[in-house]
C-alpha cells in the first residue's frame, strides 16, 4: 500500500467466549489494540480505523443475549524520519452485553507504541506499547431475579438484595512486538502482551476481594505472498488468564484478482481457524475480501 492510504476494517466476528476471561474474539487479528497495544500505528499506512460486532447464543425470540460492538482507531506519526522509527497513537472502545442487557461493560481505552527501526529504513521495527483506561459495569436489577423473589410459583416476591448496581475502575496494560518486511508482498509480526497490570478491585458490595487477574496474550502471524498472485495468511494466538487458557491458530488462503501480475487489485480470502480452550474445541471459518485500503471479513 501506499502511503497515506486508510485502511477501514468493518468485521462481523461471531466468537464463544471463555468463562471468568477478558472480553476478546474469535478472528483476534481484526483486533489489533486488543491484542497488543504494541501494534498500535503498526501499519502500511497512516491511519487505520476497525468496527467490530459480536453476537452470540442469540435465538428468535431474544437475537441479543450477549453483543459486543466495537470500534477502534489508531495513527502513526513522524513516518519518514531519518531512521524509519515512529509513534503510534489509539484508541479503542468496546460495549459488551449479557443477559439482554441485565450485565453492561464499557470499555474506553487509550494506546501510545513507539517503533524503533532496526534497520534504518523501516523494514524491521521493535515495538514497545502501553494501553490504559476507564471501564465501567452495570447491571439493571429490573432485569435480574434473586431467590428470595420465590414465593412458590413464580418471583414477584420483593428482594431483600441491596447490592450497588455500578462499579468503575482503571486498566493498564502493556506489550512489545516485532515487525518485519521481508518483500514486497511478504511480513511477519509476533509479539507478547500483558494486561490488567494493576489487578483492578471489581465489586458491586462491600467486599473487596474480587480482584480482575491479569491475562496474558503471546501472538503470531504474517503474509505470505506468493507470484503476486496467491496469499497466506498463517496466525497463532495463545492466552492464559487464571487456570483458563486458549490456543487458536489456522491460516487464511488469499486470491488476487487483479489482471496484471504486478499489481494488487481485489484479494479474495478464506481461511479455517482451530481453537482449544480446556474442554472446549472449536472450528472457526472466516471469509472477507481486501480491495486498497478497505477490507471486511
């Protein structure tokens, strides 16, 4: 891609989510911010904006169980200084909720990554990232019942529960990366990130030993072309958070389209993606197309 191209990701993503974890998804490589807020300003070119939508359990009568949109945008600035280095800046907010609404999380969060060029012309950069913001939870007691509510046949029982229905705290997290070019058509990222660095207390009474434990992401991907012609798109993502953890790696296989065998026109993909996470496997398949600065899968 040229220079001063936008890259406009708009990415329906339908992903399982693993008990007492962070919010992620399945196509994790849509996310970038999420993933490792060293990859922010990471880009062909100078700006990049995503859109994210997850829905999940839906069912006729109740289509919104659990959804998570999301949006996301980041930049890079001081692109073509003398060594190549640059900085990259973002922002991410994510809406996710449970239960019809019943369990509403917000999450507004900043980044700031520096890329230092290795090479002095910006083909390989070591990358160090940190992220941090607000998030805040609610909950609509309207929406949920308690077992003192049972009065034998059904729950309109008044309830003796006296629980806060908000709770607000920081979230700092942190990563480094490294990104290489190694042609035109080829590259290769893999970085480590860590967050919930400062074990946030979350808690809707007056104890305070809920405490959000870090997680842990250590991730892997590039593109590999081929002739100009074909694409790889081969990606690993591992995550630990308390005894929890998931794998998810495939590839995604790529087509260009265009006449010439110089240029890159409308890139068609399909990829198959497995995960495992304790008990729990599995498959995921994704399509999409990339065409300039645009790509939607």
């Amino acid at each position: 891609m040229k220079n001063f191209t936008k890259l406009f990701a708009l990415l329906l993503l339908v992903s399982g989510s693993a008990f007492a974890q962070d919010i992620h998804f399945s196509q994790y490589y849509y996310s970038p911010l999420t993933m490792n807020p060293a990859l922010t300003g990471s880009m062909d070119g100078t700006y990049r904006v995503g859109a994210l939508y997850r829905n999940q359990w839906s069912s006729i009568t109740n289509p919104y169980v659990y959804q998570t949109p999301a949006v996301y945008g980041d930049v890079a600035l001081f692109q073509g200084s003398r060594d190549g280095s640059n900085l990259g800046l973002g922002a991410v907010v994510i809406n996710d909720q449970q239960g019809s609404g019943a369990l509403t999380t917000t999450e507004a969060l900043g980044s700031l990554a520096w890329h230092q060029s290795l090479d002095g012309v910006g083909n390989y950069f070591l990358s160090v990232g940190v992220s941090g913001g607000l998030v805040q939870q609610q909950f609509d007691m309207q929406k949920l019942t308690f077992f003192d509510q049972f009065n034998g046949y059904d729950f309109l029982l008044p309830t003796g529960e006296t629980l806060g229905q908000q709770a607000s705290y920081m979230l700092m997290n942190a990563g480094m990366a490294f990104n290489g070019v190694i042609s035109d058509h080829s590259r290769i990222s893999m970085g480590f990130s860590a967050f919930n660095l400062n074990e946030p207390k979350v808690t809707y009474s007056n104890d305070n030993s809920n405490v959000l434990n870090r997680h842990y992401v250590a991730h892997a991907g590039g593109t590999i072309g081929i002739q100009n012609k074909y694409f790889l798109f081969p990606n690993i993502e591992y995550m630990i958070q308390n005894a929890d953890d998931e794998l998810v790696l495939g590839s995604g296989v790529g087509y260009n389209f265009s006449p010439s065998p110089r240029r890159i026109g409308t890139v068609w993909y399909g990829g198959l993606f497995a995960r495992q996470g304790g008990e729990t496997r599995d498959m995921i398949f994704t399509t999409g197309i990339i065409n300039k600065g645009l790509q939607a899968g």
